[in-house]
C-alpha cells in the first residue's frame, strides 16, 4: 500500500514537472505588438478576451490591452463595436484572432 502512494506521488510530480515545462513564452512576440502600436481591447466579462489572453499565458502583460468596461471613452475614440477588438495600423480586427494571424498581420516573430 506504501508503495502504491509513493508510485502515484512520483506520476503526479511528473506529470506537474511536464506541463510546467510545457508552456510556451510568448513575452517577445506580445513585446513587438506593443512596439508595432497593436491594441487589444476587451472586457473582463467577455469570454472571447478570456480565451484570447489564455492563448499568450503570462506574456500578455506585454500586450497594449484596454479594458473597455474602465476605459469606455478610448474605447468609444476607437469605434470598439464588439470585443474582443485589435487595432493593427489603425484597422480593426474583430473576434478572437490566431496567433499566426497576428504575426502575419504584424510581421512579429512568432
């Protein structure tokens, strides 16, 4: 019985190790959408923003985010019509985007 605990510890420390280690960086790319003047603007309700910073874990701390429901004058400024919205050179891009799709709308390194 001792031995079946220590067995599932060690398969749950494992498999904690590997999803740790699996986790993609993103920090320099979210960066270069700053650097390039790409905003991203949502709501903290809106479960669509949700997913989309999911998809740059950590690094979209980098990412040039306005939360509309604390900023509605930018966001009125900037014809925000649904969420989430990215302004890339001064057009919008409405809806979840890919990460590809931003790189390629930006010519940042994914």
């Amino acid at each position: 019985m001792k031995l079946k605990k220590i067995f599932y510890f060690l398969f749950l420390l494992t498999l904690i190790t590997l999803i740790g280690c699996s986790s993609v960086n993103y920090d320099s790319f979210a960066k270069c959408l700053t650097e390039k003047g790409v905003t991203m603007y949502g709501t903290q309700w809106c479960s669509h923003c949700q997913n989309q910073k999911k998809e740059f874990g950590e690094s979209f701390e980098h990412i040039n985010y306005v939360d509309c429901d604390f900023d509605k004058n930018k966001c009125d400024k900037a014809g925000i019509r649904g969420y989430p919205t990215w302004i890339i050179n001064g057009k919008p891009y409405e809806g979840e985007q890919p990460l590809p799709r931003l790189a390629s709308l930006t010519e940042c390194e994914l």
